[in-house]
C-alpha cells in the first residue's frame, strides 16, 4: 500500500500553512472542511505523498481533543487501496476495529476509514481510496 498522506494536526493554519510552504517549498493546493470531523484540511503534494494539515473548527473535535492530549504532530498515515471494502473487511476478520462500519467521506475526494490505533502500535491509519469524479457517493 502507497502512503497517501500524512496527516498532520496542527493549531493554527496562518501559522502551518506558511511554515509548510517553507518545508515542502510547495505551495498548499487545496483547503478542505469535512464537516463530519469538524476538522479543516489543508492538502500539499510532495512527490507520490501528500502532507494533511488539520486545523480543529471546534473546541470538541477529534483534532482539538488530540492536540490537548499529546500537542501538535503527526496524527495519522492514510494508505490508499484500491478497495475500500474489501480492505475493510479483510482487516475486520482479522481482528482490528474500524473507527468506522462503513466508508465515508473524506477530504479531496477520498472514501476512508480509520482503523482504532490500539491494535496498530498506536499509529493511527486511515485507509483511502481515490473517488472516481462523477461518482455517486
Ligand atoms: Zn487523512
């Protein structure tokens, strides 16, 4: 599986957007509400593999809940599969938790699931795959 993306939490993106400019010496492409996680996302291709900032819209998101916990840093690694519900399954039978039971929607144009970090040394990944355009989600 090809990292997709590293997803980065991060407080401010006036702050991030511009220091990861500096970093990657590429210009941010694409910023992104999902809604569903009360998180905004700001997207930076580099080479195969793209960096995720994610900048927390509520004080009770998943993403403020994380930088409370442990700071800013690296909070997830998104790996692309071609199939999301047969990745889904495959890795239900054998024994992991999905923070989700079915795909859903996430940023630039991707289906995703998580998988819950207890069982993956603490790493949490996300699964993706590419949504074809015109596609019925
Ligand atoms: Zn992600």
């Amino acid at each position: 599986m090809r990292v997709e993306h590293i997803g980065i939490a991060v407080k401010n993106f006036s702050v991030s957007i511009p220091l990861f400019t500096k970093i990657l010496n590429s210009e941010c492409y694409k910023v992104e509400n999902v809604e569903s996680e009360k998180v905004k996302t700001a997207f930076f291709q580099n080479g195969e593999t793209k960096v995720e900032l994610l900048e927390s819209f509520d004080e009770n998101g998943v993403i403020a809940k994380f930088i409370e916990k442990k700071g800013e840093g690296i909070h997830h690694i998104a790996f692309e599969v071609k199939n999301l519900e047969e990745e889904m399954a495959r890795l239900k039978k054998e024994g992991f938790i999905l923070l989700n039971e079915s795909p859903k929607k996430g940023a630039d144009n991707k289906l995703i699931c998580f998988v819950h970090p207890k069982e993956t040394n603490g790493v949490l990944i996300e699964l993706c795959q590419q949504v074809v355009e015109n596609q019925q989600l």
